[in-house]
C-alpha cells in the first residue's frame, strides 16, 4: 500500500497557456521576520530550504520587496532549476511609496527585482499601492504593461485591491491575471463583490492569511484568549477576529470546523484551507514557510484529499451567521479604520505620503488657497481645480483624466465615477478636508443607464456620510467622458 504522499500531489492551476502554478503558493513574507532577529540567511541555505518544496511539488513562491532577502534566495534556487524535478515559478511584488510614476522610475523597479531574482523575467509581478488618491498608480500599471511587452515581465498582478480599484485597472484595459488579498473562514470580503468582477473578468484571486496567522489551528481549539502577542502575523489576525465577533464567537466557529476535520480525518487547517480554495475565483493560497523551522508540506498534501460537501457548508453557514462582518472592502485594512494591521493605526503612516497636488495662494484673497492637478483644461479655460476659502471648499466639476488629458476607462461610467471620486478626494485633502467633510455632490452622466453604476460608485464613498446630491443626464460631455463631478466641502470651524 503506497503512503498518502506517494498518492497525492498539489494540485496545480493554469493561470494563463503558459503558466502553471500549484494551487499550494509557498509564502516568504516570515523570511523578514526571520532575519530581523538573527541577521540574513545564507543564500544557499535558504535555497536549499526552498528546494526541500520544489522537491515535493510546491513549485510556487510568493515575496515581496520588502521580504527580507527573499529575492536573493529565490534567485540562488534559480539557478539551480535545471537540476530540478519541478520548475520554480516567482511572483514577487513592487511596493513603491506613492509619487511620480515615470518609466524611468517603474523600470528602475523593476529591473531591481530581476536584478535580486538573477533573472531575465519575473512570472508574476504583483503591484501595491498605497493610496488611491494619488492616480500615479494607473501610470504604474501602464508602463509595468509596457515592460511586459517587452518581456520583462510575463504577467501582471496586483496586491490588496479593492473590488472598485480592480475594475478600474481592467477598464483602463491592464492585462491583470491575479489580485492577492485577504481571504478565510474569518474575513470574508473578497467572496462579494471582488469575486463579481473576478467573474467577470480574467482575473484570479490568490489569496492570503488563510489561516489567520496560525489561529485557525488545532492548536487555539478551546484555547483561552491570549493576552499578550508578541507575533506580528498573530497580532494582525487577533484584529479580525475582534472585528469578527471576538473570541467567544471566534471558539464557537472554531468547534464546528473541529467537527468538520475530524470527519474527513483532516486538521483544522486542513479544513480551513480547503474552504478557500473552494471559493469562486480562487486560483492559489499561500501558505507561509519559516524556512528552517517548520514545514507542513506533507500535512498540506491533505488538502487534496478531500472536499467539504453540502453539509459540512450547512454547518459553516450556522456559525457564521452569528459573526460580524469584517468592515470595508479588501485592502481597507491598510487605507481606512479600522487599521486591522499588525501595528494598528497607519493614519500618521498615510498622512506622511506625498499629496500629487499643490496648493497655492489666491491673489487678493486672504487666506484663500486653491489645488491645481495639471490638467491643461485648467491652463487653457483658467480655473483651478478646488479651491478652499474660509471653512469652504468648492470643487470644479471633475472628469476621469490622468496627466494633462489621458482619459480613463473610456467607455466605462462607473469606473470613470471611481477615479474622479478619488481625484476630488485627493484634491480636498491638500486643502486639510477629508470625505467626511464633503456635504454636497452633482454629477453629470451622458447615457440614462449608466445611473445605477455610477450612483454605486458614489455610494461607495458615502454611503455611510450621505451628502446632498443631484445627478442629471445632459446632452453631452466634451470628449470621451460619460461623467462628470463637482463637489462642495465644508469644514468644523476648528479645522485651520
């Protein structure tokens, strides 16, 4: 009788004809903390460590910029890929702080990665951007395009997108492939409405924190609540599952999952697991690796052992219909509160990142300031694009352009409505506002039945604010616009 691991394999998944991928992603984010207590890992070690997964079938591996020296020692496996069962197959990540987005800049970027990869090509590069308000990211995404026509680069993802921001980027006509993000039994976001444009796109969810940072283990079954947590990954997810219900309700879902493992002969990792890569969407987990230290290679092959059927989602469904929902969308964590981070609040994080526009003063206004964005319509019809006086703020009606007159998602008035909202965002929070403090917005549409995705657009950003509001249908726009919007904003009076 051959042994379990002689029988089963991970399962693999095409992303594209030419890209293969394990459904099993080998995460490397923990080589970071590794090397923050005990200095780098030795390149051949670590590559031998990583060789350990390609060995056994786990070919794909996830990093980062910021992980450590992870690129390195996935480069050192690179070059062993001829002696190799398996071929290694990277996808790592650019993370740049929000600016200008050049093509000197982005290929800069880039070619640092193949540089610490030892590599031609990179199979995926994932892109993350931290504020949506500074639209270089669409620059980012386009000539990380063009870099790719170039072969540089043979797919394109993006890391901790939204559903409004991922639709966007397709719109704008980015050849995406994935979008990596948050996704298990605890935090369910990414099973809305990301899964209703990954459907409708080409688009492939990878997710992450499946197993909320070990907690969804048999280890935390009926364990108490820990006090103190001294694990990064750990402290992140106890922040879910406070947002989720707290640890009553956290031991409550734990048991039936428990239940559901002990029938199929599975840990609750196990389990957990397999519910995710059961969703709608999802191409691959990743799993991390403290490389060194524990490998779960062989009790993640059980994954493929099984499938959870109608009554084990019978069972999942009474326990999640007590918990609460995590707030916002995928990626808020990192952009919004509740900051569920490792480090909690990153308000004084985001404030320090560059504003793309500048404020100046007005000319025989005191104390008047106004925002330009460098569109050339501002140059040529001379107004400015908001300007704040007193405790007001007015802002001209807005369109969806990029630069001094890209125009984007042409054809597409909910994506347009999206980067707009973004555009009067970013220009109110150089004049000290923020979206709270917006109390009237007009929007103007071209075409009836586009009210209802622009009006969902707009009720993305204040659905919670409620700001007096009129939309009108007009004849025409100048250009390819089907939207366009102003908006007034008014401040406490002990806002300076």
């Amino acid at each position: 009788m051959k042994a379990q691991s002689d029988t089963l394999v991970p399962e693999t998944v095409n992303l594209t004809p030419k890209l293969k991928i394990s459904r099993i992603l080998t995460g490397l984010w923990q080589i970071a903390d590794i090397e923050r207590k005990s200095g780098p890992i030795d390149k051949e070690i670590g590559a031998n460590m990583l060789q350990h997964y390609v060995n056994a079938g786990y070919n794909t591996f996830d990093m980062a910029d910021h992980y450590g020296t992870s690129e390195i020692i996935a480069g050192n496996l690179l070059k062993r890929q001829k002696k190799l069962t398996y071929q290694p197959i990277i996808f790592t990540k650019w993370c740049p702080k929000p600016g200008p987005m050049t093509s000197k800049i982005v290929r800069a970027g880039i070619e640092e990665r193949l540089a610490r990869l030892g590599s031609s090509s990179i199979d995926l590069l994932q892109f993350h951007w931290w504020n949506f308000q500074h639209p270089a990211w669409l620059d980012a995404l386009h000539e990380i395009s063009n870099l790719r026509e170039k072969g540089l680069i043979k797919e394109i993802g993006v890391t901790n997108f939204d559903a409004a921001h991922l639709h966007l980027a397709i719109a704008d006509g980015i050849p995406l492939k994935t979008n990596q993000v948050s996704l298990s039994l605890v935090d369910q976001r990414a099973t809305g409405s990301l899964a209703d444009v990954c459907k409708k796109s080409s688009v492939k969810i990878l997710a992450y924190g499946t197993l909320c940072g070990g907690f969804l283990t048999n280890k935390w079954l009926g364990a108490h609540e820990p006090t103190e947590i001294k694990d990064w990954s750990k402290m992140k997810y106890k922040r879910f599952i406070d947002s989720a219900g707290g640890w009553a309700q956290f031991q409550n879902m734990l048991r039936t999952v428990g239940q559901i493992a002990n029938k199929h002969n599975v840990s609750i990792s196990n389990v957990a697991t397999r519910w995710v890569l059961e969703q709608s969407g999802v191409a691959g987990v990743i799993i991390g690796a403290r490389i060194g230290e524990n490998v779960h290679t062989e009790n993640n092959l059980k994954l493929f052992s099984f499938k959870l059927d109608e009554k084990d989602y019978e069972g999942l469904k009474v326990a999640f219909s007590t918990s609460l929902k995590i707030p916002g969308d995928c990626g808020d964590e990192y952009r919004k509160p509740p900051f569920l981070t490792a480090s909690g609040d990153l308000s004084h994080h985001l404030k320090k990142m560059s504003n793309p526009y500048k404020k100046t003063p007005i000319p025989n206004r005191s104390g008047g300031i106004r925002i330009e964005t460098g569109s050339e319509w501002e140059s040529i019809a001379g107004y400015c694009r908001a300007q704040r006086i007193g405790n007001q703020i007015f802002v001209s009606g807005t369109t969806a352009t990029t630069g001094s007159s890209t125009i984007v998602a042409k054809g597409d008035a909910g994506a347009q409505t999206t980067f707009i909202l973004d555009k009067i965002l970013g220009a109110i929070s150089a004049l000290g506002a923020s979206v709270a403090d917006i109390i009237r917005t007009r929007i103007y549409i071209i075409n009836e039945e586009d009210a209802y995705t622009v009006s969902q657009a707009h009720g993305r950003v204040f659905g919670s604010i409620k700001p007096v509001n009129t939309l009108i249908v007009v004849k025409d726009l100048i250009g390819d616009y089907r939207v366009e919007i102003e908006a007034e904003a008014l401040l406490d009076n002990s806002q300076k």
